[in-house]
C-alpha cells in the first residue's frame, strides 16, 4: 500500500504588526532583499508611473543575470526591469499590445529568448522574444477567440523542447523552440491546464496541473499520461479526502531528483519519488479556504521553502515544520513568489485581484 505521512507542525507567530508585507501599496511587486523577514514595493516605472495597481499573473527571472526580471499582468501585458525591479518598463509587444499575460518564460541558457502565453485580440498565442523582449513574433495561435494558453514550461536541459497548456484542456509540445507545435493529450472534461513543472533531473518526468481537478505525469516525455490524483486516494489523508484535490500551484525541487510539491485544497504536499507516494506538509493556513496560490524552493537550500496564501507570505526554514508568516497590507491575492535563482536572498512577490 502506498503510504502518506503527516508532518508535525511548530508555529512560530511573529508580531503582526512587525512583520508586514510593504505598507500599503495594493498591487504590483515586492521585494525582498534579506531571504523573507522585510519586503518593500518596487513599482516604481518609467515617466514617473507607477504599477502600483497592476495585477502579476507570472514573474520570471534571468538565471544568468538576477537583476532582469519580467512581469506578466493581467491587463498591462508584460514589464521588465533591468535593476532587480527598481524601475519597470512596459514592453511593445505589437500594435496590439496583449491585455493577459498567463505565463512568461526565459531560456535558461540563452536569456535574450522570451516566450510569453498571451491574450492578443482576444485570442489566446504563444509568442517569442530573441532580442530579450524588443521585439516579438507569433509562434502559435488558439484556433478561436475565447481560447486561452495557459501555461508554458521549457526543458531545463534542452530548452528546445517546450510544453504548453491550454483552458480546453490541450497539452501541446514542440520540439524546435516553438516553430512547429504537437497536439499530444487532452484532458477529460476539457479541464485547464494551469500549471506546468519539469523535474530537472529527470526531464522526459513532467507534471501538469489540472485546474481543481487533479495532477498529471508524464515519464517518457509526453507519450503516455496518467493520473496522479489516483494514486493518493488513501483513507488517513487529512481524514477526508482523496489527495491531490484541488491543484493550484506547483513546484519541483531544483536540487533534488523526483522531489515535487504541490499546493491543493487539502493543503502542502510533498513527494520525494516523482509523485508515487505524498506526504503532508502541515502550513498555518486552512487550507480549504485559502489555497497555496504559489510555491517555491531555495535553489542553494531544498530544507528553506516558501508559499504565498490569500494575503500572507509564508517561509519554513526546516522543510516545512516550522514556518513563520507575513502579512500583506495588500487586499488582492499573493499570487506567485520566486527567488532570485543567483541570490537566494531576494525574494518578489506579485500581487493579483481575485
């Protein structure tokens, strides 16, 4: 029988008014500069405007140059900052500049490419950047307006070969940087696609977020799919339940083969063999009120994690069995945080309306 543990859980409340996401700003981007304990705003832009009202739906970062971070919105397409989010520049996508912004990623070993999963006219594409975001093409294109891409994952030792998912539940994958896209799975009911994750050891293993439905993994590369839901529907997890419930968020661990979290309406869970068996991670949060919105692992320390919920950062230095909380001044949602791949130090955080 396939087994799940439950972590036991200290809490380490800090004084709230002490440990305050920024202080009142209500959109846009922080940041952190000392690993998690205080976080400023930084929205400011060009021509004396501000982001302060935007909503981040994705966050990307060079991983050969830290200070180069781009934002993806939800309708003020895509920003980027070249001093670690000091000033902000809207980029010229097209004359028709894309309102939604659900993914941006970097080509980790050339970072001048950019792939960005945009509306553009109503009309959910795929577009491409070599110039690192001067200029763009269109790679793919939904077949209709109201479709949207949801989400884009790129090989981390073969960028090359991308995977892409869409709100019909289409998974598609190129194999030559974007110039030529296959159909190779849809899923039941046509759920969205809304998170993708490489394990970066083991890279024909890959994860796909069901939109609160389920998790599904590919270990030959996208030939064959299953279900991961299937495998964590055991009687003792969380006392009810089927595990896996609920999928939102999505991380895999940069420094450890086969580990992967995922953030679920059950709560943290956490596999340490490609999602055969789950453990939970106990958090402070409800989780089935507030879902772990996004997730990630230090790239130099697997034991410090961080996770964001409705209005509150979280950090565990310990794996998980400890963590400590602070609270945004902000009412929208922490919607995605990631480290700065070169410092682990600095942490940003985006914001989102929901």
């Amino acid at each position: 029988m396939r087994k799940i543990k439950t972590l036991s859980l200290t809490v380490s409340i800090l004084f709230l008014s002490a440990c305050s996401l920024g202080s009142g700003n209500d959109g846009g981007i922080y940041r952190s500069n000392d690993g998690g304990k205080t976080f400023s705003s930084k929205n400011q832009a060009e021509n004396n405007k501000t982001i302060d009202a935007v909503d981040v739906l994705s966050l990307a970062i060079n991983s050969q140059n830290g200070r180069e971070v781009y934002l993806g919105t939800k309708a003020n397409g895509i920003f980027k900052s070249g001093d670690g989010g000091e000033l902000w520049r809207q980029l010229k996508v097209s004359e028709s500049t894309p309102i939604k912004v659900y993914s941006v990623v970097l080509d980790q070993f050339d970072p001048k490419i950019v792939y960005a999963a945009t509306v553009l006219e109503g009309r959910g594409k795929i577009i491409k950047s070599t110039d690192a975001g001067e200029a763009w093409k269109e790679i793919y294109t939904e077949p209709a307006d109201g479709s949207l891409v949801l989400s884009l994952a790129l090989n981390p030792q073969n960028s090359q070969n991308i995977f892409a998912g869409t709100d019909q539940g289409q998974i598609l994958s190129s194999g030559d940087g974007g110039e030529t896209w296959r159909s190779v799975f849809w899923t039941r009911e046509k759920k969205a696609v809304y998170r993708i994750a490489y394990d970066n050891f083991d890279t024909n293993t890959i994860y796909f977020v069901i939109f609160q439905s389920g998790v599904l993994r590919t270990a030959d590369g996208g030939a064959n799919f299953e279900e991961l839901k299937q495998k964590a529907k055991l009687a003792d997890f969380y006392e009810t339940g089927e595990g896996l419930q609920n999928p939102v968020s999505i991380k895999t661990d940069p420094a450890r083969a086969g580990w992967v979290y995922v953030g679920t309406s059950d709560g943290l869970l956490r596999s340490k063999d490609k999602g055969d068996n789950w453990e939970i991670i106990k958090t402070l949060n409800r989780a089935e009120e507030y879902n772990i919105r996004s997730i990630d692992v230090n790239p130099a320390n697997s034991d410090e994690l961080v996770c964001t919920a409705a209005q509150t950062f979280y950090k565990s230095n310990d794996g998980g069995v400890n963590w400590f909380p602070i609270q945004s001044n902000s009412n929208r949602t922490l919607e995605i945080v990631e480290y700065d791949p070169q410092n682990p130090e600095v942490i940003y955080v985006g914001l989102n309306k929901r």
